[in-house]
C-alpha cells in the first residue's frame, strides 16, 4: 500500500492551481493575511459545520463557501488559502450573515482582509473584479459621498426599468424639489464642505489608503494623488 | 394539554432572555477609556428612550437634538428616503442639523472593492463623530451599512491600542479630538423608540395594508447585540426594527419563511454583477413574500435594501417571475402616514417597481398628488422659486 507522505488535510500543491507563482510568494501573502490586527478575532479554529454555508446568499448562486474560506484558514493551508484570494474572494456579498458562525468566526471579515490585500498587492483578481469599478472609486476618494444622483443613466442601468431615464432626464430640476438644503446636488449625495473634503484627503494620505489602490488601477492613483496633493498645497497643509 | 406542550407553547407566547447568553456591554471599555483620558464619550442628553436590544440590555434613543449622518446612497439615489426621516422629525417637532461637514462613511467602497484599510475606515468614522461632537448635537446614523461599520470601528478601537494610536496620529493633523458617542444609533431605532408618537399623528386606516419586512444585514447581523429586539414583537426572536412602527401604525404585518436572508445587494454586485443580485433579490425575497404573505408593501430600513429589492423587479417582470411589490423604507411609509406628500416628499417617482395601486389602498389620491408636484416644479422652472422648501410641504 502507498504511503501517505504529505499532510492528508491540506489541498495538495498541484491541484491548487497557480504554479507559476512561487510557495514562498503565496506564504508572503497569505502571512500578510494572518498578520493583520483583526485576524484573530476573526477566526477562531472551524467546526467545518457548513452553518455560515446555509445563509450564505453569494453560497447559492456561486461555487463559492464560507465554509471553504474558513476552513483553508484554520489548518493554514497556504496553497489553498492563496487560489481563494486569485479565484473566490471577490464573490462573497459582504453581508456578514455568516456572523452566526457557532465558533465565532467572521468568515467575510477573512474575506475583507484577503480583498486588501489582494488590492494592495495588484492581484490579478483584484484587477479584474475591480475593472468597470473606477469611476466609483474616484468618486468616494475625491468627493466624500459615494454614489451620486448623475450616476443614474439609462445606459448604466437599463435593467432598473424606465424610471432611471425620467431621473436623468429631470435631474437638475427634481433635484431643486427636494426641501433638503443639502440635497439639491447632482454629482455628490449631498453637498459635502470643502474643508470636510480636504479632511478625507489628509485621511486617505496618512492611512495609505490612496497608496492602496496605486498597483490596481495606476491611471485612477494618479488623478487623484495630483489633486489631492495641488488642493491640500493650496491650503497650505503639510502631509 | 400535555405539561411539555404547556411548556412549549409558553415559550412561544413569551419569549424570555437567558441572561447567560447577554452580550458583553461595550460601555464598560468605552468608560474606562476615557476614564484615562484616552477619549471623550459623547453622552445621550437626559430626553431619551430607553429601548430593548437582542440579550437584555437597554439602549437609550436621543429624541432630539441630532446630527444627521445621511447616506449617499439615500441622498443620491432614494431622496425621498432621507426626506421623510427629515420631515417627521420636524412634524413632530424636534430640532435637528442636517450638517455639510459630513463625509459617507466610505463602507458601501469598502465593502465592494477593499480599496481602503482598518485605519483609513476608523479615522473617517471619528471625523465624522467629532463634527457632530463640535455642534453638540447627537449623531444619527442613516445608513444600515454605516450603522455596523461604525458598530465594527467602535469595537475595533476599544480593543486595539494600536489603532487607537493610529488614529489619533490623523485626528491630529485635523485638529480633532477622539470621541465615540455613548450610543450608535441608526434612524430605525429612533422611528422605532417614537413609534406611539408617529402612531398618534397618523391620518390614515391602514389594518389592510399587508405589509412584509426586510431587515437589513448590516443593522442586525454586524456586531449585533446592539440592535433592537423586543419581546413583544416577533416574540423577541428577531429584530424589532420595522415592524414595531409597522405594528404601532395599526397595519397588518405578515411573516414568510426567508426573513433572515439577505437582499442580495453585495456591495459590488449591485454595480458591476447584478445578474446575482436580480437573482437573489427576486427568487429568495420578493417571490418568496408574494407566494407566502402576498403584501401590498415590501418596508425595509436601509439603503441597499431598497435599492436592491425595488430596483431587481422590473428585468424579473420580462421573465414573468411572481414579483411586483413596491420597496421602499419604514420612513417613507411613516410619513405617508403622518399625511406627508408621495412626491414632494417620499418623492415615490424616484422609485422603479409601480407604487400606485398602495397609494390607492392607503386612501392617497396619487394623480391630484402628481399634478400638484408638477405645478411646483413649474413654479421651479418659471424661476418663481428656486428650490421646493419645508414649508412647501407643512414643516
Ligand atoms: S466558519 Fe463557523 S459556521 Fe462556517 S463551517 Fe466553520 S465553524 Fe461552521
Ligand atoms: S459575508 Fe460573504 S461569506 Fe459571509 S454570508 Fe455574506 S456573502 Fe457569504
């Protein structure tokens, strides 16, 4: 009978995909992972139960597990830990249903730090999840309110039904019926102070946030690195 | 009766609390803190409700005097959503800032791309809550995801000094001071602890009007000990969120089996991968409630939500799904109660999935409603005004 030489629990090396990338490569990654500061409330050994599976909505509709995400984590198994973050993480919903986890685990928290560093580190699935995402990304970075009424277009959204054409249409002008002093805008949410917005730039420069996004999407780094540092240099702060 | 069947049906009667279950109370660490002068805590003055969360413990609900943290989302794509939170507050009279010093909370991007970190996300939390801390008015949180983000970013800070030292660092350089309010609370809550209030003012009969809930993700599920339960709704055995106001409002609220989903929003999905989200919304939610509870009204109480669960609707309709039921938040359905304006101001027309036939049972004539909007906004175009105001619509 064959001996059993290698760790029975662990995915085994060639079936996990990605050899052209190197173990000491994915070991890197993956300890970024583990080494973040919210790792350990976030996973606290798994029961392999499938409960976080069954409320799992992206479950459902995607070959795709919490359970999986967990589990690769709790016997660190880096190989498969690392062809997760190049071809599952991006299809969790961040709902945080899998929450109930009876062990305590927070399997979309694992999730979250998995995608930063992924983002961080120019991941391929990064970039792909995140093509089409930039305008978004440009617009929270650079203006402090996420989605904006001049978002709505028909051609954006032609499966939201005739309603997204009669808003954009009649944007300017139903934006001016709204009795909110703050909400008459059309590319913010709301109308955001110029000061408040020049706090979030020394935000996302201080915390490297901005850096982040520097290896995902360049063209989108370097738009907003040029006005956030030509408007924090007008005001005369120093980063 | 049997005794175990007695048993049985008593628990179902009455829900009681284990108190071995209750959750950890974070006020112990938030206290300490700054007890050693680590931070300041912003307390609920003394007008407040106390209301009941999931293990026990009582929450209290500032009643007025608020700062409202909005949504972009709301803002942006449901107006008529922050309007109504907005337009009750006045109706029943409690004074409020709807501040400019407000960024979002940046956790719809967080959630969907990653493009951001534990710090960053921490830091635009405080400025936030120091904003309000400086005008003395108390925080209200209108986003679901923003409610359990900061929930998320509050627990985060009390149990890591070294963020704490992080964020003080940029707090610094913005000349603010660290503070975390004694309560986060989410403007459910306050609709929630006003309930008998807003009951009171209500003009309209609405025992038929079938309603379901949605109760969103990120406001029960994401450090979730804080969140309304109450006994007497649901028998404790879920979020009381909602369905309390819609209970107090006298309207008939019904059950269905997939309660605890979630609306398939998914942050990214809803923008660049709505296939699942349409799924989901449609086959999991809005189905289930039209076979199970057949409601004239989906109420939820949050932003993706709505947006989800309304906008999901119309592409399932051409594949002759079993859907069609207008979305929109418990605010809006208040307010249309209290007598507010469909569109001047729950401004329905920003919404996808037909609202009309409600509006009929409800007893609103939405064609006089609809020709009086048109009117103002002549008037907004001739340049007779430039913008519709509160006191164009009784506030
Ligand atoms: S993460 Fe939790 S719920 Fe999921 S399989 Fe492991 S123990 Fe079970
Ligand atoms: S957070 Fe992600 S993994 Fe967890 S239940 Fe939601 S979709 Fe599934």
């Amino acid at each position: 009978m064959a001996q059993v030489t290698f760790d029975p629990y662990l995915k085994l090396e060639h079936l996990a995909g990605h050899a052209d990338v190197t173990r000491a490569e994915k070991e890197r990654l993956i300890s970024k992972v583990m080494a973040d500061r919210r790792f350990p409330d976030y996973l606290y050994g798994c029961y392999e139960c499938g409960i976080c599976v069954a409320v799992c909505p992206s479950a459902r509709f995607y070959d795709f597990s919490p359970r999986r995400i967990a589990q690769a984590a709790a016997r660190v198994d880096v190989d498969l830990m690392f062809q997760q973050m190049e071809e599952d993480i991006w299809e969790c919903s961040q709902c945080f249903s899998c929450l109930r986890c009876p062990r305590g685990n927070n399997p979309g928290g694992i999730i979250t730090i998995m995608r930063e560093v992924a983002v961080e580190e120019g991941r391929r699935s990064a970039k792909t999840a995140l093509e089409g995402y930039s305008r978004i990304i440009y617009k929270i970075m650079s203006t402090g309110t996420q989605v904006s009424p001049d978002m709505l277009q028909p051609d954006a959204f032609p499966d939201w039904g005739p309603e997204v054409k009669d808003v954009s249409e009649n944007l300017s002008l139903w934006r001016r019926a709204l009795p909110p002093e703050t909400h008459h805008t059309t590319s913010t949410g709301w109308d955001v102070a110029e000061s408040t917005i020049l706090e979030l730039y020394v935000i996302w420069l201080e915390t490297g946030a901005l850096e982040m996004i520097k290896e995902v999407d360049t063209g989108i780094h370097m738009i907003l690195e040029e006005i956030m540092e030509e408007r924090l240099e007008e005001e005369g702060i120093e980063i | 009766m049997s005794d175990a069947v007695g048993v049985i049906l008593s628990k179902k009667q009455k829900f009681e609390r284990t108190p071995d279950r209750r959750n950890h109370d974070f006020h112990e660490e938030l206290f300490a803190l700054e007890a050693a002068g680590e931070l300041i805590v912003q307390r609920v003055s003394d007008d407040f409700v106390s209301v009941p969360t999931k293990y026990g413990l009582q929450k209290k609900i500032q009643r007025g005097h608020l700062w409202h943290h909005k949504s972009c989302g709301q803002c942006g794509h449901i107006p008529g959503y922050s309007t109504s939170i907005f337009w009750i507050m006045r109706k029943l009279g409690y004074d409020y800032d709807d501040p400019r010093d407000q960024t979002s909370c940046t956790a719809w991007n967080y959630y969907a791309s990653a493009t951001s970190n534990q710090a960053a996300q921490a830091a635009v939390a405080l400025r936030n809550f120091a904003a309000a801390y400086e005008t003395g008015y108390f925080p209200l949180i209108h986003c679901g995801t923003s409610y359990g983000h900061y929930k998320e970013v509050r627990s985060e800070l009390l149990h890591q000094p070294e963020l704490r030292a992080q964020v003080r660092k940029v707090l610094a350089k913005l000349n603010k001071e660290m503070v975390i309010p004694e309560e986060i609370v989410h403007y459910s809550e306050w609709l929630y602890a006003m309930k008998d209030e807003i009951a009171s003012r209500s003009i309209l009969d609405l025992s038929k009007i079938g309603v379901t809930v949605h109760p969103a993700c990120h406001y029960y599920k994401l450090v979730e000990g804080d969140a309304i339960y109450d006994p007497d709704v649901y028998h404790g055995q879920r979020t009381a969120a909602v369905s309390g106001l819609v209970l107090s409002l006298g309207a008939d609220l019904r059950s269905y089996s997939t309660f605890f989903d979630c609306c398939g929003f998914g942050f990214r999905h809803i923008l660049v991968q709505r296939d699942f989200t349409r799924s989901f919304a449609t086959l999991r939610k809005i189905e289930v409630m039209k076979e199970e509870a057949d409601p004239d009204v989906v109420l939820t109480h949050d932003t993706g939500c709505v947006t989800a669960l309304d906008k999901s609707q119309f592409a399932t309709q051409a594949h002759e799904r079993n859907v069609g039921i207008p979305v929109m938040s418990e605010a809006q359905f208040a307010a249309l109660a209290m007598g507010a304006h469909p569109f001047k101001v729950c401004q329905l027309h920003w919404h996808s999935t037909n609202y009309r036939p409600l509006l009929e049972k409800m007893g609103i004539d939405w064609e006089a409603a609809w020709a009086e909007f048109q009117e103002d906004l002549k008037k907004l175009e001739r340049g007779d005004q430039k913008y519709l105001t509160w006191a164009d619509v009784g506030v």
